[in-house]
C-alpha cells in the first residue's frame, strides 16, 4: 500500500521492504540453505550495507559499517555472504521501493529527491540557485 513519503519516513520505508525482503530470503537466494544459521552478516545486514556503500574500498566501507572491534567482519566473511544474494533481490527491493513511495513530493513536479548531503544546485540558464544542507 502506497503511502505518503517525505525525509521523516523515507528511511522506514525501505527497511520495512527489506524485513519483508528478507522475510522470503530464499527466493533471492542460489541455494534453500543460504542464510539460515545465524551469523553476525545476516541477510538484512549485508543488504543495508551494501545499500549504504559511498565508493570506498570494501575494508573502509566495513569498517566504518562495523566500527566496533569486536562486531568487525574480514573482507572474506562479507564476500562469502554477498554471493549468496542473486541480483534479483535488489532489483525486488527497487521495484518495491519505487511503488511505495509513488506518493512522494516531486522536484519540479518530475524528479524523486532520495538523498541530499549538502550541495549548491544551480539550474543552468537562471539565475535561480537552490541550496540544500543537512
């Protein structure tokens, strides 16, 4: 069921599709046996982290992932569980994503604004400049 969707509730949105993601796990799976002992990467775990990947390398991204010394994983571990996960699970969680949120305010009545870090956004030919900070 579609909802409305702003920056309040955005974030529960899609950890609801990825509980209900991981909730059928094996049908995202290459194997009935994948993830189903209990391990420190779970499936929900691997999949929020990958989505909260920013383009560093795998042992920075883990690190800052796991901070702590004791909830670290290697590089190895984190690879072992990813190949677990056939391709079709993203594309679930966006197809499910993008209908739950079809409700959402629109930019300039077109564009789906998903994220926001802090930037000038000048449109080209104005002299019209958005700025955005967090």
């Amino acid at each position: 069921m579609s909802q409305i969707v702003n920056h309040t509730n955005i974030l529960n949105v899609l950890d609801q599709i990825i509980n209900e993601t991981t909730s059928h796990i094996h049908d995202f799976t290459n194997s009935r046996h994948d993830f189903t002992r209990k391990r420190k990467l779970s499936a929900s775990t691997v999949i929020k982290t990958i989505l909260n990947m920013r383009s560093n390398s795998l042992n920075a991204e883990l690190f800052d992932a796991f901070p702590e010394p004791n909830k670290q994983v290697s590089v190895s571990a984190f690879e072992q569980q990813k190949a677990k996960l056939t391709p079709a699970c993203f594309e679930y969680i966006f197809h499910q994503f993008n209908r739950q949120t079809n409700n959402q305010q629109l930019l300039n009545h077109q564009y789906h604004v998903l994220a926001i870090d802090g930037f000038d956004l000048a449109y080209p030919g104005t002299q019209i400049q958005i700025i955005f900070e967090i």
